[in-house]
C-alpha cells in the first residue's frame, strides 16, 4: 500500500492552528486532511493514507502519539512520516531525547513548517 504523497494530516485539537496550516499547506499544492483527536486521526491514517501526520502533541482524547503508532504499525508499508509539533517544555525534553526525526515548537512560523513539510517530502 503505497501512501498519496501529496496529502498531510494535521492532527490538533486547536481549530486555529489546524485552520493555519490547512491554509498554508493547501496554498502550497498539498492536499490537507485534519483531525481534531487521536481516534479520528488514527483512522484518518487508516483510510486515507496521508503521506505525512503532523501531529500537535497536546491533543486531546486518545494519546495521539499512540494513535500514530497503532496505525502505523496496522499499515502494510509503515513508512508514513511524522512531524511533531511540541509546546510543552518537559514534552521538548522528551522528543529531544527520542528518534522522532521532526519537530518544531510552538509557538511556530508557519513557513518554517512548511519548509520542514518540504524537506520530508523530498526525501521519498
């Protein structure tokens, strides 16, 4: 299963920041999918098979990072790409640790997302 790699799926339970990146990913040729809590984003991946997740790491319901992992793991290729957007000084601590490749802080310029989205695409 190979994902549309043209499509994001922003994942936040802020509707601002949502609506901000939806409008700047889509004025930039990329298809926008959003999602408002981790269930909905958990099947979003599933069925819609974005080619990258950006995910606001304070979202609410269902732990969103878990909801990435459960669905990537369920996918066939496993390969659909993160970018975690951190506004929480202990969650920065945390990710700096970790082997997420992609993060920025919030508060965050949105050409500086959209450039980080760029460089993850050219990568495939």
């Amino acid at each position: 299963m190979n994902y549309v790699k043209k499509t994001i799926l922003v994942t936040s339970a802020d509707s601002n920041i949502a609506e901000l990146l939806r409008i700047n990913f889509t004025q930039n040729g990329y298809k926008v999918i959003v999602a408002y809590d981790g269930e909905s984003a958990y099947k979003k991946i599933i069925e819609q098979n974005p080619g990258l997740v950006i995910i606001d790491i304070l979202i609410q319901k269902m732990n969103i990072l878990i909801s990435y992992l459960k669905a990537k793991d369920e996918r066939e290729d496993r390969s659909v790409p993160i970018l975690v957007v951190i506004g929480d000084s202990e969650m920065k601590q945390l990710f700096n640790k970790t082997k997420v490749p992609v993060w920025v802080n919030k508060p965050f310029d949105a050409e500086v997302v959209l450039k980080k989205v760029k460089e993850i695409f050219s990568c495939d």
